[in-house]
C-alpha cells in the first residue's frame, strides 16, 4: 500500500511538473504520465487485495461471527481455537479478519475495487493513450543505437546474399 501511495504520489508531482501553460492560460499536465499514474491506480489495489486475501487465508471467511464468539458455550471454544500469539487477543485478531474481508469482499470493496478501477476512466483506453503519447518508435531507435544495431548494414547484407 505504501508502494502505491508513494507512486501516486510522485506520478501526481511528475506529471504536473512537466505540463505547461496553455495560450489561453490554463495549465497542462503532462498526459502521458497521468495516463501512467492512472494504470498504477487501476493495478495495484487488486494486487493489494490479492496479497491481503492470500495472508488472511481462508480464516477470513469462515471464521464464526460476533454472536458465536460471545455465546457462552461456543465462544470459549472459539476462543480456544482461534488464538494466536498470546500478546494479541482474539478478538482483535478477527476484527482485523473482519476488515479485510469487508475492504476485498465487502461492501467496502465496491469502493475499493470497483472505484480503483473505473474511477479514472477506463484502463484500456489510457493503455491506448500511453500507447499514442509513448513515442514507441524513437525508443526503438534509442534501443537499437544502444545495442549497436545498424538495420542499413543487415538489409545490405541481405540484398548481397539474395544476389548469389
């Protein structure tokens, strides 16, 4: 969770600190790195809730409820059973369960989930939008001009050997 925040964080600061002045004097953010931001937006969380749901195990949703852990016969039993490590009480331990399961399952996951993944617009078209903006051929060209690439060379090796 500290990973996404602290993302978002500097996506937010990144790409309002390359956007510029519009003529009209509005400011523009850079699109390209907002669309970034919001693909970290619509990813994350279910990662999130995935390591949540995989840490709580399957305790999470099968642990008996409130009533029965208050009930005089069934909840020593309870008790007995679902304690953990002597410094934290069981009760805490499945509150803590509780939450979970109400912020990955919940009604609380509606706004979790649902929002993480729509509430920035769709995130296929801001795939398409980084797609547009990432300026995938000169990255290309860099990579290969790194890599000592020359394609004139190879096609007139190619041309050469055609020729035999």
């Amino acid at each position: 969770m500290t990973h996404l925040n602290e993302t978002l964080y500097c996506c937010g600061i990144a790409c309002s600190a390359e956007g510029y002045k519009t003529k009209a004097g509005n400011y523009q953010i850079d699109l390209l790195l907002a669309n970034v931001c919001k693909q970290n937006v619509t990813r994350f969380p279910y990662e999130i809730t995935r390591l949540a749901e995989d840490i709580a195990g399957g305790l999470m949703v099968t642990m008996p409820s409130e009533k029965d852990f208050k009930h005089p016969e069934i909840g020593p039993i309870c008790e007995k059973y679902f304690k953990g490590v002597n410094i934290v009480p069981t009760e805490h331990r499945m509150r803590i369960l509780r939450l979970i399961e109400n912020m990955t399952l919940g009604t609380a996951a509606v706004g979790y989930r649902t929002e993480s993944m729509h509430g920035a617009g769709s995130p296929q078209a801001q795939r398409i939008m980084i797609a547009r903006q990432g300026n995938l051929a000169h990255k290309k060209e860099l990579a290969k001009k790194i890599a000592r690439i020359d394609e004139e060379a190879i096609a007139q090796r190619e041309a050469a050997a055609s020729q035999k």
